[in-house]
C-alpha cells in the first residue's frame, strides 16, 4: 500500500479517529478514506481497510492510489482477479508513473503467477 509520508506505524493508533472524523465531515474525503484505509490494514484490519479503499474509489474513480490500494487488499485477502482489475485501473489511470506501471506488475505478477501460471503479468 502507498503509505503517506507522514504516515509513521506509531502514530497508527491516533490517526484512525482523525481519519473518522474527517470522514463524518465529508463522507466522500476521499483521501481521508484511502489514508485511514492505510491506519486499519496496519493495525491488521484488511476488511475495514477494504470498505475505505471502496469508498475511496466510489468518491474519486480518477484516484490511481485508491484503486492500487484496494489491489492490495484484495490480494491479501485472496481475490486475485479483483486485485488484477484494480492494478489495471491504476495503471489506466497514471499509465507514466513508473511506481504504477512496475511496482504494480511486479507486485501482481508474483501472485497472479501461482494462481495462473501460463498469463504474464
């Protein structure tokens, strides 16, 4: 996941309600849900994490870093073909920033390797 760059693991904890109220301000804050997205996949939570990277995406469908984010919630929990689409999403959507067009494929290709062994990354 694109951590922010003040995100530090520490500050986790204290975040994540910042975050919420954020939200309850502007429900469709959609950094705000991709970064407290970020705060509960640290703190292990995948599935609340999932639920924000889905806002996220629904309140800014043109966020590369959203889509890239709930690719890998996803794959963490196992949905790889919905993993692939969100890689390919972000890609369609920042197809120049190197980080979107090998990070990603890097990351997916090992993954979708084992489920798939004869499609490429």
């Amino acid at each position: 996941m694109l951590l922010p760059r003040f995100f530090l693991p520490e500050h986790v904890g204290i975040r994540t309600p910042i975050y919420s109220q954020a939200i309850l301000l502007k429900p469709d804050f959609a950094a705000a849900l991709i970064n407290r997205g970020v705060a509960r996949a640290l703190q292990g939570n995948q599935a609340s994490a999932l639920q924000d990277y889905d806002e996220a995406c629904r309140a800014q469908p043109d966020s590369a870093v959203a889509f890239h984010n709930r690719g890998i919630a996803r794959e963490l929990q196992g949905d790889l073909a919905g993993a692939r689409q969100d890689y390919d999403e972000a890609i369609r959507l920042r197809p120049d920033d190197p980080m979107f067009t090998s990070n990603l494929y890097l990351r997916a290709g090992l993954s979708f390797a084992k489920a798939d062994p004869g499609r490429r990354g």
